[in-house]
C-alpha cells in the first residue's frame, strides 16, 4: 500500500486555492499530478463530506447526513461528535488491517471523535494529547477559532510525517477564517500559505508520497436568511426543521445558518400545507421529498426526514429571530452553490479524468 498525505482544507473554494495563493503546490501538481475542480457530497457540510473523503462511499452507505440528528421515533436530537455514526470502513480502518501506520490530524475535535477509529497516531488541536504532543516536538496547539490553528494542525502534519513515518496521514482545518474572509483578503491568502509551505515540505522529505489536497465544501456569502421553523409555526404546522450544518462551531455560524433543511412532519400534518408555505417562499429554490433527495445525492432515504429543502443563491436557513434577516456578515455553506471544490494531486493514483467527487481519492485507494 503507498504511502499517502491526504489534507482537507475545510472550507476551501476553488477560489482561495490558486496559483498565486499556492505556488509551490501548482508547482508539484504541474510536474507530478494534476489540479482541477470536483464536487463534495450534498449536504456540503463537514461531517457528511469526511465520511465520504475518508471511505470513498456517498452517504447512502457512510449514513451521516449531517453534524446533527435527529430521531423521529424518540424526538432525541443531538451533536454528531463520537464514534458509532459512520457505518463505513475508512481508509484508515483498511490501512490498520493491513499492519500499517495511520495517523488523522484535525483542529475540529469532532473529527477524531466520529472518525478515529483505525488511528494509531490521533491529533486535534480541540483535545491535545500533551503526551503525544512532546514526543512530536510540537507546542500545545492555540484556539481552535483561530486562524493561528492552521497552521498548526500543518506543522503537526509535518512533524508526524518527519518523526513516526505513518503509510496513511489524514489532516484537516477548521474553516474559521473562510467563514468571515472571502478569497483572496490578506486573511484567506495566509490559511492557504501555511498549507502550501507544510505540504511542499512533507514533498521534500517524503518525494515519493502521494499527496491529495481538496476540501470538505466550498463557501459563499449569505445575504438573506429564514427561519423556516418559525414560519411553519406562526402558520400552525406540524414539523421539525433539521438543519444538516448546525454544530458547536458557533463562531463559524452564529445562527445555524446553511443552505439545506430536512423537514419531518408530524404524522397530523397535511403535507399539502406545507408545500403550500414552502413554494410561497422565495428563500428556497428546489423543494423535493425524501425519495427524490435520496436518488439524486445517494443521500439514505430514512434519515432525511419527509422533504428536503435546497435555499436559492445568497440565502441560508438559520435560526434567527423572527423569520427573516438581512445581512452583509454571513459566509457559509450546505447548498448546491458550495459543492464545487478543488481536488490537488501529486502521485495520485488515476489519471485527472477518473475524479469526479473528492470521495473518489479514496474510492481508487481502497480498490486498489
């Protein structure tokens, strides 16, 4: 099994990686691979997306649908931060049966906490393992929510790779700065500095090592917020709004904002009437139930409520006060506007053509 780096770049549109933003990258994918634009799994948010990049399988097999769930048999609901969610095997996992080293690198701890299993080396800024910490050489980390954090998980990355040689590195960011800087703002430009100087120096180390840099899900601005959960309530209707994005990241999204809504009605409630709100609304743009959400984005039928609900260009569901919001503040993501991602790779496994979906990098590995 080749020895692989494997960083995701939470957040990352293609437009913050360029170029210009990362010369000795474009320089490596120039001579030694390939850069082009794929496209993440739906909903485009982080969980979903590391359940895809990490088993090569859509979520109709991973079975994460979100950050956050929800149980209509029980009305319990809840974070997705620990392991029992993701029912497929990782290319960690695979790797680990196979008698080989893998180490997962993240500053969001959730990361680690859903997907670690199959780890011998586990780092995340959130927890750190002051232990583990020392034997690398490495400080304890900064804030999560700062931008600071990046390039830490970076040189942590490249500490691991210099210091315990695993055959399999996974290593991912936090999309704080790309929340509240769009492309090419001094701020956006440093995050992709400090991954393009940590990973050009994992290449000189390791030049035989495959590199895949691409990005759980892209970022837009957001002018124009709804709460749908308050309109369907002001109307009397029966339903709970699940929004796919929302987790403990408050800093990112201070309202839960995202481009996509899974709607369960209760068993009371007239599907008609809510169609009628939801097609009354101009916020959202496709209204489809479960079944055609489920063949169009290999989404599990059962676990995505009754409707699906996809918000136009420039809106976002969230949970603000009243029913709707105008902003100039919101950077965010979970729609079809923030599937398109960049996919880098040098050494990679198949030709440019053959990747569609950043869930492909580890599709061809784990064929192999």
């Amino acid at each position: 099994m080749d020895k692989i780096l494997l960083v995701v770049i939470d957040g990352c549109a293609p437009e913050y990686l360029t170029r210009e933003t990362a010369p000795g990258l474009y320089g490596l994918a120039d001579s030694l691979g390939f850069v082009k634009i794929v496209k993440s799994a739906v909903p485009s948010v982080t969980n979903v997306n590391h359940a895809c990049i990490l088993s090569g399988r859509f979520p109709e097999e991973t079975r994460v649908v979100g950050n956050y769930y929800y149980n209509r048999q029980t009305k319990e609901e809840g974070f997705i931060e620990e392991r029992g969610f993701m029912k497929a095997e990782t290319i960690l996992q695979a790797y680990k049966k196979a008698g080989k080293k893998t180490a997962l690198l993240t500053v969001k701890g959730k990361v680690l906490g859903v997907y670690g299993d199959g780890a011998d080396i586990g780092i995340s800024v959130q927890t750190p393992d002051k232990e583990l910490l020392d034997r690398l050489g490495l400080d304890m980390p900064p804030k999560v929510q700062s931008p600071e954090s990046t390039e830490w998980i970076m040189k942590a990355a490249l500490a691991c790779v210099e210091k315990e040689d695993p055959d399999f590195v996974y290593c991912t960011t936090n999309d704080f700065v790309f929340h509240h800087y769009g492309p090419g703002t001094p701020e956006a430009k440093e995050q992709i500095a400090f991954a393009d100087k940590y990973i050009t120096k994992i290449h000189e180390i390791d030049p035989e090592r495959q590199i895949y840099i691409t990005a759980d899900h892209g970022m837009n601005q957001k002018t124009d917020l709804i709460n749908f959960q308050n309109m369907a309530d002001r109307k009397g209707l029966h339903l709970y709004c699940l929004p796919p994005l929302k987790d403990r990241y408050v800093e990112n999204h201070i309202y839960q904002e995202g481009g996509i809504l899974y709607i369960f009605l209760e068993k009371d409630q007239d599907p008609e009437e809510f169609l009628k709100l939801a097609k009354e609304t101009p916020e959202i743009e496709q209204i489809m139930t479960a079944r055609e959400a489920a063949a169009a984005f290999h989404l599990p039928e059962d676990e995505i409520g009754d409707y699906v609900l996809l918000a136009a260009r420039g809106c976002a569901f969230g949970e603000v006060p009243g029913e709707r919001l105008k902003t100039e503040e919101v950077r965010t993501h979970g729609s079809l506007y923030e599937r398109e991602i960049p996919l880098l790779a040098i050494h990679p496994q198949a030709p440019s053509e053959a990747y569609e979906y950043s869930k492909d990098i580890a599709a061809f590995i784990m064929d192999r």
